[in-house]
C-alpha cells in the first residue's frame, strides 16, 4: 500500500528505518513522521493500546515540571536533553510564560529533530539548539552554544524526559545523569521520565513492558524498560522531591489533565529532584 501521507525528508534524515523521535510523535498525534515510524508505532499500539495515552502523560507531566520550576523553584535557565521534535507546549515556551527572561538550551543529535528545532524552537535570542549527544555530557555542557546561554554560576534545570531509556546499560545512563549533574551548581534540579517494568507488583504491565522492550530493539535498537531501583539510581545525590518517583499523572496533577493512560499507567514514572545547597 502506498503511504497516504507522503513527504519529503529534509538532507540527512534516513526514512527508512523507524526513529524513535518520530515514532513518539505519532502517538502524539504529530505529523513529523514516516511510513517505517507508523509501522513500528502500530505494531506497539498492539502490545500497549493505550500508548498514545502514556504520551500525553508524558507531556502533561513536563508541562508541570516547567512550571513548577519556572514559578515556584525559581529557575531561570533549562537544559533539555534528547528534547526530540516540536510539539505543543514547548519548554522555551512554557518556562518564558511563567517566567519572562527564561533561558532553554535545547540538545539532541538526531537530523530530522535539529532541522525542525532549528525552525521551530530557536525563536528570540535566549533560546537555542545545540548538536550534541547525551552520552557525552561534557560536550553538551562545555558547547559554545550552551555556554553562551547557561550561566554555570545559578541553578539549572536539568531535563531528561524519554531519553535515559534509549541509553544501554553498557551506556551507564545513571552516570550520566551523576556526571551532568556533578558539573552544574547547587540548586539545580533534574527532572527524568523514564519506561518502567514494575515486576510482580503489576504482572499484566510487566509483561506488556517485555513485549515493548522486544519490539523496540528489534525496530529501534533502543528503549529499556528499568526497574524502580534502576531509575532511582539517575537521582543519586540529590534530594527528590515530593511525591518522589511515581507514575507520571500522579507527579502533582493539575486539574487541566486529560491523559488516563490504563496499564501503561505503570510503565511510565517519573520525578524530580534537587541539588543541595
């Protein structure tokens, strides 16, 4: 069958293998993605159909996170790591809203993701996007790009929304979130969400955790669904703060909430937590 929607990719930009950026942009409902995306999105719409739900808890709880940080911990400066493509509701967005003067550094390494953030998110000078992967943290922190926004000297908010589960274990995604965080100061906050297998506490989620884990190898090559202990371990040193790592509509809800992801309720957690003084 022939792709009903077309179109062509930006240089660089290989369609023909399912990207993971893409692939959650689909179930965002985006359009930024491609016939091989949409195959390997609908074959995890199989093992999770309310998958496209988990996303926009996803969303939901970073669009919290921001503005808790912006308004309420006091951050003026945001460091988005694996910040994927566009979608409603930007960090540069929501953080300038709650607090004007806000300064976001956008990372990823993916071309189809830089092309679009390049046109959509780098939109007045205290907004930018840096070439750089997160297993090399200190190329993303020491980037002239970085450094020109990021004042080292104030805290910063770290963000790592669905990109730790795309590093191996070999990758040490704990210490790479030990290593960033080691390098900014005090006050600094570091917000993670991340695939969660929850074991025996939940065996019909656990098992729907494997089967994903399986199809995202095999299509993506990533995508690691970790113990509750294994995700705690990328906040090790810092103090978490209230409700701790829970499932992501539980991370202080908001009325305006509209995501009720079913099973995959316990597949996604998340958190955030602060550097001591």
């Amino acid at each position: 069958m022939a792709d009903p929607w077309p179109k062509r990719a930006p240089r660089r930009v290989n369609t023909s293998s399912p990207n993971a950026s893409r692939v959650y942009d689909f179930m965002l409902g985006g359009k930024d993605n491609y016939e091989a995306d949409r195959r390997t999105a609908l074959r995890a719409l199989e093992i999770a159909p309310d998958a496209p739900e988990a996303a926009r808890a996803n969303r939901e709880f970073l669009g919290r996170v921001i503005r808790f940080l912006a308004a309420e911990a006091g951050l003026r400066q945001f460091l988005d790591l694996g910040a994927g493509l566009p979608a409603q509701e930007n960090v540069h967005e929501i953080a300038q809203s709650a607090a004007p003067g806000s300064r976001v550094v956008y990372v990823d390494h993916d071309p189809i993701v830089l092309v679009h953030a390049r046109a959509l998110l780098a939109v007045n000078a205290r907004t930018t996007v840096v070439e750089a992967d997160v297993r090399d943290p200190d190329a993303v922190l020491d980037d002239p790009e970085t450094r020109r926004l990021i004042d080292f000297g104030e805290p910063v908010g770290l963000l790592m929304f669905g990109v730790l589960h795309h590093l191996g274990d070999h990758e040490n995604p704990a210490g790479v979130a030990t290593h960033l965080m080691a390098r900014l100061p005090p006050g600094s906050h570091l917000a993670v969400s991340h695939f969660h297998n929850p074991g025996m506490d939940h065996p019909e989620a656990s098992a729907q955790a494997y089967s994903a884990e399986k199809l995202f190898h095999e299509t993506l090559g990533t995508g690691r669904w970790r113990t509750r202990e294994e995700i705690l371990a990328c906040f090790d040193g810092l103090e978490l703060l209230e409700p701790g790592l829970v499932p992501l509509p539980e991370w202080r809800p908001h009325p305006d909430d509209g995501a009720r992801p079913g099973v995959a309720h316990h597949t996604l957690l998340g958190g955030v937590a602060r550097k001591p003084r």
